[in-house]
C-alpha cells in the first residue's frame, strides 16, 4: 500500500541533517556536508542552521562540528561571515576543466567502471520500485521540478549535478534513509565525471525523456517497469562513459590519486562510504 510522504518533501535534503554513526565523527560530518554541497543538495550560498542546532541534527557535538566546519572552509566549500546576519554559507565548488576530468577518467578501468555502474543501477532500480510501491502522485513534485532543471540547464557542470540530484531524490520518494545515503555517496564519486558526456545537448534531451519516463512509471505504480526504465538510465550513461574511456590513448591512463591528496579535487575517486 502506498503512503504519502507530503510531509517529507525535502526527504533528499532531510538525510543531510541525520545524526552521524558513532565512527569517526568528524571525518563523517565533513563527509555528509560536502557530498550535499558538491551534489546541490545545499544551494550556493545557502546559510547553514547554527551550529548548535546543526551539531544537535547531526547527533555531535559543537566541538565536533566546529572542526568538520574548519575542514569545509578549507576545502573552500563554506564560508563563515561574522556579525550580524554571520554565519555558516554554502560556496559551490567549481568543476574541474575538461582535460582534468579526462585525466580523472583515465584513472578507472573499464572494470571498474563496468562495477560503478553495476552498483548504481542497483541502487537507483531498487530506488525506482519502491518509490512506484510506496509514493502518491502528488509525492513526485520534486522529482518533476529536478526534471524541469535538467531540461534547462545550459552548461555540462549544472546538467551533471541535477542529473545526481534526480537520482538522489528518487531514492529519497522511495522512503529509504539508507538508499538516499548511499546514492550521495555514489553521485558524489560519478558525478564529475557525467560532466563530459552531458555536454552534449541531445544526450541531454535523451537523459530528460528517459528520466520523463521513469516519473511516469512511479506515478503510475508501475513498479517492475519504473526499476527497468531507472536501470537503463544509468547503464546507458555509463556505457558512454566506457565507450570515451576506451577512446582514450593508452598512454593517458595512470592510478587514480589516493584518497586525501590535492589531486582529488572534487573528491571524485573515492570509493563509497558513510554519507
């Protein structure tokens, strides 16, 4: 039976603000802060809570927040204004140019690869069931809003970003904390990369209709089909994805950077973790 989530529209944006687990607390609050930043959950711009109501949604303290707040202005994804209207501001990170993704690309193998887009499809085809399962149609506005987004979006950076965000907030109308988490983490490792496959403007439109059509399917309690319809979405994307990292000369592949290095701005060669 389906159950509305009306009163959780934002399901998306509401993981963002979930207590942390119990392990390695700050390094898990830069984590979950950054990922929504770089994915647009977070505006450019966008005043974060205090920081005690923000270390009280997170389940840390004021301490530990402060520190994970540092780390993010040093990684220049916030920034904190003192006096009055002071505080705490998203500032979106710029994506890499085109050569530095490509670079990046030429670090993952084409198994690799194959791999991602294994455990994307899983997630966002189990995403797509249980929102067909469980959502109302009125619970969908959010998802169409994202669709609207992508359709206007002029540059390969903002398209990448609203593409994950979709992806996020079907998991989010799927009513699931876990899978949401779970599909930050993963956007947040892909993402830059869509950057060189979504700046060509039919794949755009094809990208929007496939999306289209997956709205379509939640909406109509299809569930079968909205996992299938979710599933080629994403295999499509990353079969584009192989396809220009097998065109690439021999020679421009290397190790992607180590976790932790300057080489990994915007950390998008990491592996999954807490988000």
């Amino acid at each position: 039976m389906k159950q509305s989530v009306n009163n959780n529209a934002e399901g998306a944006r509401r993981t963002v603000f979930t207590p942390v687990d119990n392990r390695a607390r700050v390094d898990t609050v830069i984590r979950r802060l950054s990922d929504a930043i770089e994915l647009g959950l977070l505006a450019d711009g966008e005043q974060l809570p205090g920081e005690m109501e923000l270390a009280g949604q997170l389940g840390v303290s004021t301490v530990t927040l402060r520190e994970a707040l540092m780390a993010l202005r040093q990684q220049g994804l916030v920034t904190t204004r003192r006096g009055r209207g002071g505080g705490s501001f998203v500032s979106l990170p710029e994506v890499p140019g085109e050569e530095r993704l490509k670079v990046r690309l030429a670090g993952w193998s084409t198994e690799e690869l194959r791999d991602l887009g294994d455990h994307w499809a899983a997630l966002s085809g189990a995403a797509a069931q249980l929102a067909a399962e469980r959502t109302e149609p009125g619970d969908l506005q959010q998802l169409r809003r994202t669709l609207n987004e992508l359709a206007s979006a002029e540059d390969a950076a903002a398209r990448s970003r609203v593409y994950g965000r979709f992806h996020v907030e079907l998991a989010a109308a799927a009513q699931s904390a876990r899978l949401t988490r779970e599909q930050v983490a993963l956007q947040t490792e892909v993402g830059a990369l869509l950057c060189l496959v979504l700046g060509d403007d039919a794949y755009r439109e094809e990208v929007a209709d496939r999306h289209r059509s997956v709205i379509s399917a939640v909406q109509d309690g299809a569930h079968a089909s909205a996992r299938a319809l979710a599933e080629r979405c994403v295999q499509a994307s990353t079969a584009r994805l192989i396809a220009l990292r097998l065109a690439m000369p021999r020679a421009a592949s290397g190790p992607r950077p180590l976790e932790g290095t300057h080489e990994q701005e915007p950390r998008s060669g990491r592996r999954h973790g807490d988000a």
